[in-house]
C-alpha cells in the first residue's frame, strides 16, 4: 500500500442531518460540534443536524457547518488510529485540510470561513454574478469560451474539477454567453447552477482583500502533513505561503484535477473523501479510476472503509 491521502469536500456538499449519526456515536465526533458552536457563538451541530434548510444553505452558515462535519469525521479516523500521508481539499475544503495539517486550529478556521461565507456572498451584488458547469469540453476550448464571450463581461475557468467538468464564473451576461458558446462548440451539457455568487474568479478579489485582513491575525503554524494548495496544485508549509494561498484562492481558479495528480505522481494510491457528501469521489473516477473511492460522511460509510482498511493492513 502506498501513501494515503485524505481529500475535504467544498461547498455544495451540506445537507440536513449531515454528521448527525457520528455525532450520536462518538463522543469526540459530537466535541467538534460543540467547539464551533462556542466559537461562532449559536448551535451550529443543531443547524446541522436539524436545519432548517434555507439556513443551512446560505453561505455564511454553509461553509463552517460544512468545516465542522468535515473534522469531525476526520476526528472519529483519527480515533480509529488513521492518519493521512497527504492533504488537499476543494475551495472551502482546503480549510479542513490544515486543520488536519496542524497548520491552522478548528476553532480559528470555524470562525474565519464564517466571514469568508460573509465576504464572499457580499462581494458581488445578488443576480449580478454567477457560475456555470461545462461537461465534455478541454480546458482549452472552455478557456476560448469564456475569452470570446469576455466582451459582454467578465467571465474566467473557477474550478477544473476532472477531465470534461470545468466550472466557469463571472457576470451574468457574460457567462450566460460563454454556456451558449460551449453548447455551439459541443458540449455535453452547460448550465448555469444555483449559486449565491461568482465564486473563484476575479470579481470576488475584494473578499479576498476583506479575508487577508482576517488571515493576517490568525496564528498560522507549519504544517506537520503535507498540503497540496487548491492555486497552485502544489505543496504548502509556510505559515506565509499559507496566507497568501488562501487569499488567492477566493478569486482564483481551483485546480483539483491538477492537485490530484500531483497526489497520485507522489505515491498516493488511496485517496478517502473526509466529510459530507460523494462529490470528490465522483471527480477521482474521472482523474484516477484504479484509485478505490471511499467515503466517510456517517456509519455505514465508516464502516465500509474500515473493512477496506483492515483487508489491505
């Protein structure tokens, strides 16, 4: 068995009742809950848990209730004595991600990607901006898409989730040009998603301004596992190069597919998705099929990787 790389879902993942049943069954599960909720100051495992739903959706709540039930899943592996060779986790992810790496604390992350959900749903005035999801096309005929249409506005690649599934950002015209320009050079599928804003392009740098003033206070500590950043596709350590990454990341593209590779091009052949949802499973089929795709979000899931863990141990 070669190394083992633990990978943290994003936005978009949450959903009512997520990490309730770990919460139920492990006390060190339920703790995680309990310290973000001091830390934020309301019942953030209740939200969780309970919802209601249209509060579990906005922004501001979605990205530190989703931070949380990625550690605590993560706290219930390392009860279980598994620890990851190799870090990385897709956008709000990437915040989950350090706190596995020592780099940052649980309760300092819960409290920043609160206001990063803030700052990010305030940078761009509603309706003004959005995303949308092109399958079955290159990077470079996405990339032609979005320039051609780039006469009408702004319009850029956000993330490069997986060979044919790029996601694009910026002002709404201009992306609504860019889907129809995707369609005409032949794309599967283009359309627009149910976002709040245009995340990871160039339109949210002044969220990105609003966090660096946030990250500059943060006790920032080198990180003890590696860390593929979501800018680069490369290793961070640094406490700086940490900053700088998570700033650039608000309104930069997200290179997952790339930041996989350079997993799996050093040694990792076991990848597990931390947290809640399939979404990054999904993606590896498209990047690494041989790689098995587990899961841990509740009960049945952990399971299911500790019967794989323990055959291949």
């Amino acid at each position: 068995m070669g190394k083992v790389g633990f990978i943290f879902p994003g936005q978009g993942a949450q959903y009512v009742g997520m990490g309730k049943e770990l919460a139920e069954r492990y006390p060190e599960a339920r703790r995680v809950y309990e310290e973000a909720s001091d830390s934020l100051g309301f019942d953030l495992g209740r939200m969780c848990f309970e919802g209601p739903d249209e509060a579990l959706q906005e922004t501001v709540n979605t990205q530190p209730a989703v931070l949380a039930t990625s550690v605590a899943c993560l706290t219930v592996l390392r009860e279980q004595g598994i620890e990851a060779n190799v870090v990385a986790g897709l956008s709000l992810g990437e915040y989950a991600a350090l706190v596995a790496a020592g780099a940052l604390s649980f309760s300092e992350a819960v409290r920043l990607v609160r206001r990063r959900g803030q700052y990010m749903q305030e940078a761009v005035p509603a309706g003004k901006g959005t995303m949308a999801a092109v399958i079955g096309l290159d990077r470079s005929d996405v990339e032609r898409a979005c320039h051609l249409a780039s006469d009408v506005g702004v319009v850029e690649p956000a993330n490069f989730n997986c060979p044919g599934q790029i996601v694009i950002a910026g002002e709404t015209q201009a992306v609504e040009r860019a889907v129809a320009l995707a369609r005409q050079m032949g794309a599967a599928k283009a359309v627009r998603l149910a976002v709040s804003g245009p995340f990871h392009c160039r339109l949210l740098r002044v969220a990105g301004d609003r966090l660096a003033a946030d990250l500059a206070r943060v006790d920032l500590r080198e990180a003890r596992v590696p860390v593929v950043a979501n800018v680069t596709a490369d290793y961070v350590s640094a406490p700086e190069d940490i900053r700088r990454s998570l700033i650039d990341q608000v309104s930069r593209p997200v290179l997952w597919e790339d930041s996989i590779r350079r997993m799996k091009a050093d040694g990792v052949d076991t990848f597990v998705e931390v947290g809640p949802g399939k979404t990054l499973s999904g993606f590896l089929k498209r990047i690494a099929p041989e790689a098995p795709a587990l899961n841990v979000e509740d009960g049945s899931s952990l399971e299911k990787f500790l019967d794989y863990w323990g055959e291949v141990c």
